[in-house]
C-alpha cells in the first residue's frame, strides 16, 4: 500500500464557508484520492450525521488506513465499518458534537477481577469520546467496589444473593433503570470479560440500529460435545434459531440474526423503554439474553450482529493458555 501524500490546500474542493474542519479534510482526501485511482465515492444515508456516510473502493480504503491510522485524531472523527459487498467500505463520519451519548453498563463481581488490568485498558483505549461508565458489582464484599472506584469507575453495589443467573439479570435491570434515568441515546453491555478494540463502539453506534451485537466466543455443548461457537443465532422461523459456525461469520457484514450475547451489544433508548431483562426456562447459570432476544423480536425489533467485531473472551487470567481457545 502506498501512503497518501497531504494535498496543497489548492487540491482540495473546500466547502463555500472555506471552513477547514478536520472532517471536511479526510473527506476530501478521500474524494481525491478515490479520482486519483479511477474509482467513484458514494454517498451512504446515515441517521446519526447529516454529512451521511462515504461508500469507498476497497483499494482506496486500504491506502488511506496508513492515513488515518497515522495521527489519533482521525480515529475520533472517522469509522471504518464493512459495507455490504466485498468491493466497498463504509466510512462514517461522525465528529463528537454530533455523536449520540452512550451509557457503558457493565455487570461484575470480583470473580473476575483477574481480567480488570484489560478492561481498564479497554475502557481507557475506546476512541468513543461521547460515553460515560456504569459497573454493577455484586460482590460479596465491599473490597472489590473499592477497586473500581479507585480506578475511576462508577459503581453501583448490588445484593450479592440468588443465583448467578438472578444476579445477572438483577444487575442488567439496575443498569437499565440508570440508563432510563440518565440523558444517554443508547445503553453498551460489555461483559467484564469481553476485551474489545478502541473503535468496535464507535462502529457499532454508526450503524443506527436498535439493537446490534458484536462478537465473541464461548463453550457450548451441543449432543455431548464440547465446541468453542459464536455467540450468535440465526433466525429460522418465529420460533427456533439455529447456532451459526465461525466459518458462517468469518466475512465482515452487518446482518439480522435472532439472537446474540449480552456481553457485547449496543441498545437504544428506544428498545430499553418496551423491553426488560428476565430468565428464560430454569436455567441458574444463563438464559437472560435468549428471553430478551426473544421479546424484542415479538415486540417488532430487529437485531443485528457486526461480524466485523470479533472481541476477546477472556475466560481465564493472562497468560494462561486455555484463552486461546476463545481467540479468532
């Protein structure tokens, strides 16, 4: 790939107020690098921007990403996010004052306080300015409040009784009932353990979906077996889903699926105000993100996966070999 050259302001077709925002620079640069190369660029509907979206050859992207990538500020005012198609990409422009507000809800307990160090580096490293962060703690004790809090987080302590699976579903409501309360567009669950690159919540807001998920792995046991599958369901009729295998999701695109984790989903105001978090069957362990799948469904909404975001599942401390199971 050949890096872009920094045009002279004279290459550049400036808006009629000659106003050099940096947003206005890159997509310029976009634009010219796109002529440059005999392709065209076109303009994509967004709900969250007025500016809209650029669809860009593949092969344009590709050279801007050394751009781009280049100086950190770019990573705050641009997303790159697959567009249906394998010839084009989607770059969203979405500078902060236009950005919607995000609640990062994140129910925990000290059980997995191993992984801490990684999501303190997640939440630090995210390039979506516009968010603030709530953690759940159900502890047993106080020690692990204290923690989050003295690495800046804001925490919520919660009754340490029930089972796991009442706990969780506890914990998501508690997060759900401060959201409401709160002036944030959208609620992200990121499951302690769930490690996510900078960029993966500013992709998933730019897609203006209700509800979109990410990815990542866990242990399922399907006829007495053990395998390591996405947490991600296709729908196939109005009652039954079916698992979908990595290679199924290995193409980078935004689909519908009929249900997904919790551990990693971007929801709207919307969605949370009809839809509240229960268990589904008599499961102790799990079930909560099936029941809310299955009523947001019924309740007229259509989920979505960004296969694009593939995250870490760390299920054990760092270092320790049996994560790379879990890793793409």
């Amino acid at each position: 790939m050949r890096p872009i050259p920094f045009p002279d302001i004279g290459d550049l077709a400036l808006r009629g107020d000659l106003e050099l925002n940096m947003v206005a620079v890159v997509e310029d640069l976009v634009r010219l690098e796109a002529k440059r190369a005999g392709h065209h660029v076109v303009r994509v509907d967004n709900p969250l921007c007025p500016r809209g979206d650029l669809a860009v050859p593949r092969c344009v992207a590709h050279a801007l990403h050394l751009l781009y990538r280049a100086c950190e500020f770019f990573c705050h005012t641009i997303t790159s996010t697959p567009l249906m198609g394998k010839n084009f990409i989607k770059l969203s422009f979405l500078p902060d004052d236009m950005r919607s507000k995000v609640l990062i809800g994140i129910v925990t307990h000290d059980g997995d306080s191993y992984c801490l160090p990684e999501l303190a580096k997640t939440l630090e490293l995210c390039t979506y300015a516009n968010r603030d962060v709530l953690v759940i703690d159900n502890s047993n004790g106080d020690e692990y409040k204290a923690r989050l809090e003295g690495i800046g987080l804001r925490v919520i302590r919660d009754n340490p009784e029930g089972t796991r699976i009442e706990r969780i579903i506890r914990g998501r409501n508690l997060a759900r009932r401060a959201f409401l309360e709160s002036d944030a567009d959208y609620l992200f669950f990121l499951d302690s353990d769930v490690i996510m690159r900078p960029d993966y919540l500013a992709r998933l807001v730019a897609h203006g979906k209700d509800i979109v998920s990410g990815l990542y792995l866990a242990n399922f046991i399907i006829d007495g077996k053990q395998q390591i599958l996405p947490v991600a369901y296709e729908r196939v009729d109005d009652r039954r889903v079916r698992h979908m295998l990595r290679h199924e999701i290995q193409e980078e695109h935004l689909i519908p699926v009929g249900c997904a984790g919790l551990g990693c989903v971007l929801l709207s105001q919307r969605v949370m105000k009809k839809i509240s978090f229960r268990n589904i069957g008599e499961s102790t362990t799990g079930g909560e993100d099936a029941a809310f799948y299955k009523d947001a469904i019924m309740a007229g909404f259509t989920p979505y996966c960004d296969t694009s975001i593939k995250c870490l599942h760390m299920k054990y401390p760092r270092g320790d070999a049996r994560n790379k199971i879990f890793a793409w």
